[in-house]
C-alpha cells in the first residue's frame, strides 16, 4: 500500500469530522475520477473530511495531492481481488473510516467484504453499469450477478441518471437508488475566462472547424466509428480537424485505422492532459458517439463551454440533450449519421451557435458540482443517522 498525503487543515468543530474513504477503481483521468475530483473538493470540510483510495496510480493521485487531502494506492487490476483485503482492512482501521463510497463496480467489489467484517456503512455510486449489450451471453449474465450481490449488500446505491437506475430496476430484482446526476466545476468550466490558444501546438489551419474528443479510447466510446465518420466527412470537405485527447487499450487500433484510412494530416491523437477548458474553447464541435453511458461528464464540460455537441443517444446522454435544441444526437455505432453530422455542424456556425448557447444554459441550471456535493452530503447524513430517518 503506497499512501500519498499532506494533511489539509480542517475548520475546527465539534469533535472530529466524519471520516469518509472515496474509492475508486484506477488513477487515470475519466469520468467517474473527474467526479470524485469535484465532490471532494466541494464537500463541507466542517463536517466531512476525504480520504481517498485509487486502485492504481494515475493522474487523478497526483491531483489529489495537489489538494493536500489524504491519497493511498493499494495496486489492484480486478474486481473481488483477494489479494488487497488485508490491506484494504488495515487502512480503513487506521484512519479510522467512518464511511465508504465507492465509485465503480470494482471498488465497490473491493471494499464490500472489509466494510461488512469492520462494520463500517458503504455507499456504491453506479457510473455505469459493468455489463452492456456487446458482451458474450455468459459474460454479461456474470456482470449482472456481480452488480446484483454488490448493490443488494450496500446502504445506499446512487444513480448517476435516470436512465442507470431504470437498468438497475430492469435487470436486477429489487434495486434501489437514489438518482444523483454528476456535476461540474461551472467556474472552471467558463467560456467567459480568458484562455491559451491551443491550435498553433497542433499546426490546425485557422479557418479549419476543429471536432474534438475527450475520452478513454475504449470499446465503450467507439473510437473506430468515430475515426470512419471523420474520414467519411473528410472526403467531402477537407477544412476540418479532428483531436482524440485520451488513452486506452484501443488508442493503437485507432491510429493504425487513422493511417489506413489516409488522414494523418486531420486526426491529432495526444494524451489526457490537464488543460481541458483550454482545449474545449478552441473546440467547435464536441463528439462523443459511445456505445453506452452513465452520465458523461466530459459532454458537461464541453456543454458548459457554450461548445456544440455531437453525442449518440445512449442512456443518461439522451437525458441531457434535446436533438436539434442544445445538441445533435446519433445512432450509436452508425459512423454515417456521426459524418452528416459533422458535415451539417460544420458548414453552419449559426447551428453551432445555437446549439453552443442552448448547451450553456442547460448545465448552468442543472449540473453544478456544488449542488451535486449538496445532495450526496445528505445521502451521507441519513445513512449515518438512521434513528433521525426512521
């Protein structure tokens, strides 16, 4: 167990604050790590104090330090790991964990059994579910009865959509959550700041309509799709960019196909990088064409930013945007609908405007990071005072 920490002052209160261990499955930058960022840097340190656990090092460890809150690593690269129990019990003892909330099936997988053996409250935020459509019948059947023993054993479940809880109710018998959507950072995420112009880094022409995506370069986000529809575009019109900021187990695929497709000269690739609000300003289209989601955080940032957004009409992406008004949706896995998508978007800025503005104001009244805080404090409240709830 690798611990990194340099211990925040906490306000003085009445007694100590609630110690709550956040858990998540690996330190690289997504969605549900950029969520666990933002809770912990909103929640009321009077009462609360973090104490987080990653289960691989990673960029979000290194961030977290930054913020001088408490940050461990206990190596582990599968859910129900055997291996980490001790360790994960020896930690929640020494720092006196008062609760958990784990992000993600496989912290939840690996914190399940110590929580019940010490008798600490646990808490499972479902970004989204381990089991999707493009798995084998016995793999899925698996995951779904994995999500079933989790869910059934925790003190609380929160969804992070409308949509994510109604596969819940769907697929496993007598789920239950609370629907909490994710939030953002709305003063980090402000197209109103100034910003570094990052188009000359990457040699984009100035009258070129850049098309970014901000994701893991996973099966799950359908990078190949995405390379197909941009090239499919390209052959009609050469004025666009296309920028894949990430990394995954299909970034290699996806610049051997960008090489065999000829477009080289259009597709930027660069890693996860910390100057998001920068890159988005600089962006005209946003694309996400996943196959499944929670609640994509990265399409909030963009929406935010005022950017217009192209996003397959998945799960809790359909709860967000309204076709044609505050973004474009698509068939998911369809790369010819993503280039007439791209082509429309991109051959009519007054679209894009409009989609842009409509995008700002539906996070700016939703979505924040501080009202999201808000309610999983009080989801935190009544699970640890269940006398006050009955």
């Amino acid at each position: 167990m690798q611990m990194h920490s340099e211990q925040r002052g906490l306000p003085a209160g009445r007694g100590r604050p609630i110690r709550v261990l956040e858990a998540i499955r690996q330190g690289n930058v997504g969605g549900g790590e950029s969520h666990l960022l933002s809770l912990v840097a909103n929640l009321d340190y009077v009462q609360y104090q973090p104490i987080v656990l990653s289960f691989t090092e990673g960029p979000m460890v290194d961030r977290i330090k930054q913020m001088h809150i408490p940050v461990y690593v206990i190596r582990s690269g599968k859910a129900f790991d055997l291996r980490v129990i001790r360790r994960v019990k020896e930690l929640l003892r020494s720092q006196e964990v008062d609760l958990i909330h784990a992000h993600g099936s496989r912290a939840a997988a690996n914190l399940i059994w110590a929580a019940r053996s010490l008798h600490i409250p646990i808490i499972y935020t479902i970004h989204g579910w381990s089991f999707h459509e493009d798995q084998s019948a016995a793999m899925r059947w698996l995951r779904i009865r994995s999500e079933a023993y989790l869910t059934s054993r925790m003190d609380a479940n929160i969804s992070v959509s409308v949509s994510n809880q109604e596969t819940g109710i769907k697929y496993i018998r007598g789920f239950r959550s609370e629907v909490i959507t994710n939030g953002i950072d709305l003063d980090k995420f402000n197209p109103d700041l100034l910003f570094r112009d990052i188009r000359p880094e990457w040699g984009i022409p100035p009258g070129n309509t850049l098309v970014t995506a901000i994701s893991r370069i996973t099966a799950q986000k359908d990078p190949l799709n995405l390379v197909r529809g941009f090239g499919q575009a390209c052959e009609k019109d050469s004025g666009i960019s296309l920028l894949i900021v990430g990394e995954g187990e299909l970034k290699e695929a996806t610049i051997q196909l960008v090489k065999e497709l000829g477009l080289k000269k259009w597709v930027i690739f660069q890693d996860f990088r910390q100057d998001i609000p920068d890159i988005l300003h600089f962006t005209d289209i946003y694309c996400l064409p996943s196959l499944w989601e929670g609640l994509p955080i990265g399409l909030l940032e963009a929406m935010a930013m005022g950017k217009a957004t192209i996003a397959s009409a998945v799960d809790g992406t359909r709860e967000i945007i309204r076709h044609g008004e505050n973004g474009w949706l698509i068939e998911p896995g369809n790369p010819g609908q993503l280039a007439a998508a791209i082509l429309a978007l991109h051959r009519d800025p007054a679209v894009r405007l409009k989609l842009g503005t409509n995008a700002r104001t539906t996070i700016s009244h939703g979505f924040s990071a501080k009202a999201m805080t808000g309610q999983v404090e009080k989801v935190y409240h009544r699970i640890l005072n269940p006398e006050i709830n009955q």
